[in-house]
C-alpha cells in the first residue's frame, strides 16, 4: 500500500524548445527564463525528446545525465537524494549523541553508544563471529523436530527469522481487536521465482548463491567437502520452501490470505508442529489465528519429517549468520557484499563505514532517531499546508465520485462515506514510545543488535489482549515515504516526504500539485484499489460493492493490467501488470484527482499565468515527473520487476499520463503520438 520507490522502493539537457506537435513551451521565453520555474530546474529537461513521443525522458532526460548512479548505490533518483539529505541531518544527530555522557536509557545515550559498537571496527574484527556461538551451540544440540516449537520461540524472542513469521497486528474482520497471523518465510534470496524459474539469469543468481554459502561455511571452518553439503542443504531446504510459496501477485488478493482458525484447527493443518508449545514458549495467550498462506504451512509439515535434522541444523546456522553477517568481521562482510550487493544489484563499491552504520541506526532504532530529526527540522508551517491539501483533494475525490457513470447510485453512497471517514497523520506521531528498558553498551554491537530485536519483538507481542492503538505510526518520520493503511483508512505522510521534490513552500504551485498532492492522492486512491476497495469505511475487510460496480470497475483495472503487461524495460523481461496494478491504480488515481484539486484551487483564487512559456496545467505534469526521476542499475531494475509492486519509474509517468485527455489536452498531443493511448485501451476510472 505504499508509495515506496522500491521497499520498494522508487530520469534530464537543453537544445533549444521547438515542440513539434505540441504546444511550443518556452519558446516565446528564449532562453533568459529557462531556470526561473519555482521548484523545477530547467536543466532537467531533455528537449531533444519531444513531450508526446516520451514525457518521462523530455521531463528528466537531463537530470538523469546529470545524476550518474553512485558506485554505491543500486540506483539513484529523487527519493534516494532526499534520503541521503535527510541521512546527512541524521548524521549530525548521531554524533552529537556519540559526544555526549547522556544518563544511562535516554535515547542521546542510546544512540550514542549504540554507533560507537557499531564503529569499533576493531573489536568486531576480533569478535569475528564468536558472538553467535550461542546460537550455533543450541542449534547443533536439536534432536529431531518435535524441539522446533521451542527452538523456533527462542529464535522468535531473540528477533531471529523461522521457517515462518509470527506478528500480531489488527485483525482485518475486526479493527477493533488484534489477532495474530501467521506467514510464509524461510527465504533468503529475493522470491521465490529465484529458485524455481528455470531461465539463464536466475540459473547464474542460484550458481552464485551456492558458491556464497559455500564460502561462508568455509569461513566458519568447514572444510571443503563438507561446506559444499551444507551449501547444498540449505539451497535444497530453500527451494522446498519456494516451491510451496504463495506467489506475490496471489497475495495481492486479501480475502485469499485472510484464514482464520482456531490453535487447535492450526494444529490439524500441521500436525507435526506443537503450536501451543510454541505459544507458550512465546508466552502469549493465543485462541485465534490468521493463516495467510495455508498450502505453505500444510506442505511445511511435510519437510518437518522428511528432511533430516542434519540438514535442518545447515539451514539454521545459515540464517543465524545472515541474521548479522554485515556487522561481523570483514571478511563475513565482504562475502555479503559481493553477492547481495554486486551479483544482485550491480553495486560495485561498498559504502564507507561511518555512512553504514548511519544508515543501520536509522534502521534499526529508528523511530527514537526520528523523535531528535523532527524536534530539529520538522517545521509546523508544513503541516498546516498540507492539512490543507489533503482537504481539497478530499473535496474533489467526492464530487468526482459522484458523478462516475460506471457506478451504482448505493455504491456512490458507500464511496463516499469512506471518503469522508479518511483520516490523516502528517509529519510526526502526537505521542512516542519509550526505548528506554533497552540496554545499549559502547562496545558490543551484537549484543546491542539482539536488545532492540527483543524490545521490538516483546512490543508487538504484548499487543494481543490490549485495544488497538489508532495513533500508532508504521513508519518513522524521516522515511521519505507515504502509505495508506486500510485497517485504519488512513493516510500517513512523515516529515521525511514533505520536502522537495515533493513539497516545497517556495515552489511554484503547480509543481507542488503535481508533487506532493498527487502522492496524497495517490495514497488516497489506495482506499479504492483492487486491494483497498475491499474494506470498508470503517477498515474492515468486507466486500461493500455492488456485485455489478465491481464487475465493471474489474473489467477497467485488466485494461491498465494489460497495459502494463505490454511494457518490456529489460529485453524479453515484462513489466507484471497484476503484480503492479495496485500502484498503477494509484498512480492514476492521485495523479487524475490532483489535477482537477488543482483546477479547483484556481476557481477559487484565480488561474496563474506561463511561466517560462509553460502553462499551470504543463508545469503540474513537470512536477509529478520530477518526483519519479531515476536511474537504475540493470541488476536490481530486474530483480524489481520480479518483487517490487511498484512499475519502474518511466511508466509510473508515461503510465497513467498517455490515458489521460488532461495531458493530451496540456502538451496538444494528437492521435498516433506515443503518449496518447487509442480511446478504446484507455484506463478511465475516476
């Protein structure tokens, strides 16, 4: 449901301004106005692209010429250089606290400590991974599988991963209680087409893989042979596991990944598994589950017995590792990188270790960090405005909802209810959990990595039996990010997303509708995707739609899935438009609703002139582009397009654009131009 640009997560040079076909912009202006568009840099521009052959590249060709990927980067655009600004501020915070003899569980001493084990270089160096020992000795120790219940408590406890994930969250048939779920797990390379689709490049990934367990079992003194066979186990264990995996775009279906049961039904579905042992190893009261993915748990039973405890303890001691492998000694952390980083996203130079361990702070206790970030650089003036925004693009969701042709008059009614139940949170949480029982030491960084996985643990855990929290927060408020929680219906907008290229007071306001108001109305949207639209005003999961709207509203969504699924980034390699439809929904939604929120504003206030030979209506379309401008490497690009809900960044803008009359009409495209779909394959939906 979220706006990542990635997690998830998330392209410009000047020739001369002669649109063929399309309203001549900036012509008139020569060249003394090219830099004067508020919030928009005329440099990003590549005109020798013309607006309705591909907007994606006249918009931010220049920017992506001007922008080269890092070496330490997998990619490089607008979320991550804002990322990186925020990281610098960050920084700051950090070593002020790593300055400082702070009392004992404030979150200055804390964080403080907390970086300085992570930069003791020296000490990890000599620790190597004598730290995990414990875990390695526990595991050695199994008998068979009847001690997995609680072995795998003790992992969960511990922060470790199983063979399955337990969390309790709010229950999606009853928002007023939490429940617990049950998922799929136990992978270690991105998805599971990585084990099983049978192609050269995911042949050459699995090949790399073998050799990179290989070369960690070695290292922990295996010889040769025997790294081998246990590289082997591991790989077999994993692929058994994919094999019996829901695919992403299966779980996009909510009803489908919605099983509740009772413990004792749990227990007939996978008999070999002492689930009341585990929940009392975990030592929570469990009556009550959700089972996401039940062939996977049915089939896991399977493996249980079948696959000897031998092989069993391989596979273990290797996510034990890769639980902490790019914190201990260098050369665990060099083999990480060269297979996660190198093989799988291109990366070519591993960050400096102060940046590394910024980000890991960041990370891992990130919501105190982010209570210091917005204390400093949050300003109250940007709430308001968007308060503001999100008011008026509420105002316009409704009126156009009312007036869609497609949908049923008791729909509409519904629609709109929900529209007018939304709620919002911007900038911050009104109220902040306290770290302080966490016990974080100078100079043992695993030992201070363990403390926070147990808080985290312990703290989700502890929620069953309790009302849910509506003021909880799942982000922290440097994320630059933005999500919609359809459990809540709510739209949450930290501090971090609040800048530009999204939102800049200073900026033009076309360029800020295009920008932050069409990512507000893309998270509003989510409400109405092919996800959303199956909960209700309240948050629950309970189909509201006449049968005969959402057989109509279906038949729209497959146009833009067909879309979408006739994009090729990589050669043979497709976009997947079930895969992505939700965001492209989105994308469409947020981007149709800011413009006509926009056109409102000017009824209102009065319609602003060209700048720069621009029109308000050419500069919104810049604005929504700048926000997607990108670069990616062609390893992690792929690896995206196999996990990544979200399309690659060029058709997040050419996208939804070449379907909207609103562009075409903008740029004064006609029929036949790239960015102009034919009437009849257009996505219209609101």
């Amino acid at each position: 449901m979220k706006l990542t640009f990635k997690n998830s997560i998330m392209m410009l040079t000047l020739a001369g301004i002669g649109l063929s076909g399309c309203n001549n912009a900036g012509e008139s202006s020569g060249n003394k106005n090219l830099d004067s568009i508020p919030g928009f840099t005329m440099s990003n521009l590549d005109t020798a692209y013309k607006p309705c052959d591909n907007f994606y590249m006249y918009a931010t060709g220049g920017w992506q010429k001007n922008n080269p990927i890092p070496k330490t980067e997998g990619r490089w655009g607008s979320f991550n250089i804002l990322a990186e600004q925020n990281e610098a501020k960050i920084k700051g915070i950090i070593l002020d606290a790593a300055g400082q003899k702070a009392k004992k569980g404030t979150v200055t001493q804390q964080i403080g400590d907390l970086f300085h084990s992570a930069m003791d270089s020296v000490g990890i160096e000599k620790k190597s991974i004598t730290p995990l020992k414990l875990f390695f000795e526990k595991i050695d120790n199994l008998k068979n599988y009847t001690e997995f219940p609680g072995f795998f408590a003790s992992n969960k406890l511990e922060g470790l991963g199983n063979l399955f994930s337990v969390m309790v969250g709010v229950n999606e048939k009853d928002v007023r209680h939490y429940i617990t779920y049950l998922n799929q797990g136990g992978l270690t390379l991105p998805d599971r087409d990585y084990y099983i689709v049978d192609n050269e490049r995911y042949s050459k990934i699995r090949q790399a893989y073998s050799n990179y367990l290989t070369k960690l079992f070695t290292m922990m003194g295996d010889d040769s042979l025997k790294a081998q066979t246990e590289a082997q186990s591991v790989i077999e264990i994993e692929t058994q596991l994919a094999e019996n995996s829901m695919s992403r775009i299966e779980m996009r279906k909510p009803e489908k990944i919605y099983n509740k049961m009772t413990v004792a039904e749990l227990q007939k579905l996978v008999p070999d598994f002492n689930f009341n042992q585990y929940f009392s190893a975990l030592h929570v009261q469990v009556d009550t589950v959700v089972v996401r993915q039940k062939d996977f748990f049915k089939n896991m039973n399977v493996l249980l017995t079948d696959i000897p405890i031998e092989k069993w303890k391989s596979y273990f001691k290797l996510h034990a590792l890769n639980q902490f492998v790019s914190w201990l000694s260098s050369d665990y952390v060099q083999a990480h990188f060269d297979f996660f980083s190198k093989i799988l996203s291109g990366v070519t130079e591993m960050k400096p270790r102060e940046k590394r361990v910024v980000r890991l702070i960041n990370n891992v206790f990130a919501k105190p960090v982010g209570k210091l970030f917005v204390e400093k650089y949050f300003p109250e003036s940007s709430k308001k405005t968007v308060e503001s925004m999100i008011e008026d693009l509420r105002a316009v969701y409704i009126e156009r909802m009312k007036k869609l042709d497609w949908m049923s008059d008791e729909t509409k009614a519904k629609a709109v209810e929900k529209l007018h139940a939304f709620t919002y949170k911007i900038g911050y949480p009104d109220k902040w959990k306290d770290y302080s029982s966490i016990d974080i030491v100078p100079d043992d960084l695993i030992h201070n990595l363990l403390a926070i996985y147990k808080f985290q643990v312990k703290d989700n855990l502890d929620k069953l039996g309790k009302p849910v929290d509506r003021k909880e927060w799942g982000m922290p408020p440097q994320m630059v990010n933005a999500y919609y929680d359809p459990t809540m219906n709510e739209v949450v907008f930290p501090a971090g997303i609040l800048q530009p290229p999204f939102f800049d007071p200073k900026a033009d306001i076309c360029i800020n509708y295009g920008g932050i108001v069409g990512v507000i109305g893309h998270e509003f949207t989510h409400g109405f995707d092919d996800q959303g639209s199956k909960y209700d005003k309240i948050g629950n999961l309970n189909p509201w739609w006449n049968k005969e709207d959402a057989k109509k509203f279906a038949v729209k969504t497959n146009v833009i899935v067909q879309q979408f699924d006739n994009y090729e980034p990589y050669d043979s390699i497709h976009v997947q438009g079930k895969l992505t439809l939700g965001e492209n929904i989105a994308d469409l939604g947020g981007l149709t609703l800011s413009y006509y929120a926009m056109q409102k504003h000017f009824k209102e206030t009065g319609r602003p002139g060209d700048i720069a030979g621009f029109t308000p209506e050419q500069r919104f379309f810049l604005g929504w582009a700048q926000v997607w401008a990108s670069n990616v490497r062609d390893e992690l690009g792929k690896q995206l397009i196999t996990v990544d809900p979200h399309s690659p960044a060029q058709y997040r803008v050419n996208g939804p654009m070449s379907n909207m009359t609103e562009f075409r009409d903008a740029w004064h495209c006609k029929s036949g131009d790239a960015m102009v779909r034919e009437d009849s394959l257009q996505a219209k939906i609101w």
